[in-house]
C-alpha cells in the first residue's frame, strides 16, 4: 500500500482572528498574543525535536505585527502560505474588499521574500468570488473545503445551486484543493470564548482519540491518502496539548507515515 501522508497545518492567527469580532477587547488581543509570544516556539521546538516539516497560514497583520516570529518559521524550512490580510471571513465582503485584503497580503509576503503556493479562506468559508480569486491570482492549492477528507481534488469554479434549483456544476479549477476538516481542527475542540460562545474545553485525550482514529482509517483504507492537521498556535501551544501533538506524531510515525509541506503534496500532484 502506498505510504500515507500527514500534513501538520497551522494557522498563525495571533491578534487578527480577534480583531474580526464586533466587540474587540485587550484580554482577546492578549489571548491572540499568546500564539505568538508562547505558541509558536513551542511548535517549532517540536518540529525541530522530531525533523517534520509544516505549513503555516499566517494573516498579513501577523506578518507585520510579529515579524520576529515569522522570521523563526521561515528559517526553520517551514512553509508559509496565504491567509488573507485581516482574517476577514470573505463571505462577509464585498468582491473589491476580498481581492484587495488578498492582494495586500500578497504583498505583505512578498516583502519578506514569500510567494505563498497556498491559500486558506480564514474561518474556512468562501464568498461567491473566493475560488476564481485564488485560480486569478496563480496558487496551486487552496485548504479551506470539505469535500473530501484523504483526497486532493479539483474543485469547481461556477456552480449554480439553490433550494428549487437542483446542482448545475462549473468547470473545475486549475488548483488543487487538500482538504481540511472541523474534526482535525483544534480550534473547534478546545477554545472557549464568552461572546460570542464557543464551548471549547475538551480534553486532549478526547481529541487525540479522534485524530488517531482518523489517521488508522485512513492508514488502513485509502491508498497514499493525506490527511490535513489544523491547529493554531495560540490553542495548541498549551503544554498538554503540545503534549497530545507529540503523541499524535509518534502514533503517525510508528505506522510508517510520512510528513508533508501542503505545498510539496500539491506540487507532486501538478
């Protein structure tokens, strides 16, 4: 059977995912800060222990606010791929505003000698424009649907549905998608927040049951299958779950799994 394949992915948020709240407090900004001033040399100094190389999503206003940090990442051989400007969710903006935030942020990493391969939608949702936006601006992949769980595939530019209106289909793009899910994100299990209320709280124990279980089926049933990691520094970055994320490594390791950057899989796949 074909090796399988685990792309450790993380998005380097910081201050930019609270930023996008209707009310903005200072304890959420420093909440964001953590990712910066704790998590991500905790996630380095993992990689680094275990040789594995990673993608990281990192907002423009991240690049700019944590220049230091973003240095760190980049000298270390990780991947840094296109999350927008602001961590706007761009079902929220307008066709201009979108193109404008992902051309700043273009810009933004290029001025730290960064052409990104990949994009991910913050909040992993798209407006009507997102898809034909990544195709125009040239990525190779993009990392925000679910249509899929071990699989790249193409997705479609164009399709037209509705609720008396059955799937009419678009043509498929010249990017791939790597699919990523809520299951194997950590923001879904373990962040809390008051306002607006997210649970969070679960245990790492619970969650590392899911991701190996994911890993195994997946291991065990789809041939040279990729699964995708989403984690973010601010939540990971917690000593218990840097903890769980070793575990998960070595559980990968043990079965014969290889990492990947998600811009090398793509790139194999083109």
């Amino acid at each position: 059977m074909p090796q399988s394949t685990v792309c450790l992915t993380f998005d380097f948020d910081a201050l930019s995912v609270w930023l996008a709240y209707d009310n903005v407090t200072p304890a959420m900004l420093w909440r964001g800060e953590y990712g910066a001033r704790v998590g991500v040399p905790r996630v380095l100094a993992l990689l680094q222990e275990h040789g594995l190389p990673a993608t990281f999503f990192v907002p423009g206003h991240t690049v700019e606010s944590f220049p230091q940090e973003t240095d760190a990442i980049l000298e270390a051989g990780h991947e840094i791929a296109h999350h927008s400007y602001a961590h706007l969710d761009p079902s929220t903006q307008t066709p201009a505003e979108e193109r404008a935030d992902m051309e700043r942020a273009l810009e933004t990493l290029a001025a730290i000698g960064v052409t990104p391969l990949g994009f991910r939608a913050p909040s992993a949702d798209l407006s009507e424009s997102t898809l034909a936006l990544v195709e125009e601006l040239g990525f190779v992949y993009d990392s925000s649907l679910m249509a899929d769980d071990y699989r790249p595939f193409r997705p479609r530019i164009g399709d037209r549905v509705g609720r008396g209106e059955p799937l009419e289909r678009g043509r498929e793009a010249s990017f791939w998608e790597l699919p990523l899910s809520f299951e194997l994100d950590d923001w879904v299990h373990f962040q809390f927040n008051f306002d607006p209320y997210r649970k969070g709280g679960a245990t790492p124990r619970a969650v590392l049951e899911i991701w190996q279980a994911e890993f195994d089926w997946m291991h065990e049933h789809v041939d040279a299958g990729v699964l995708t990691v989403t984690m973010h520094p601010q939540v990971i970055g917690r000593g218990s779950r840097v903890a769980m994320l070793e575990r998960f490594v070595r559980h990968c390791l043990d079965a014969g799994a290889r990492f990947e950057r998600l811009g090398d899989v793509a790139r194999a796949l083109s």
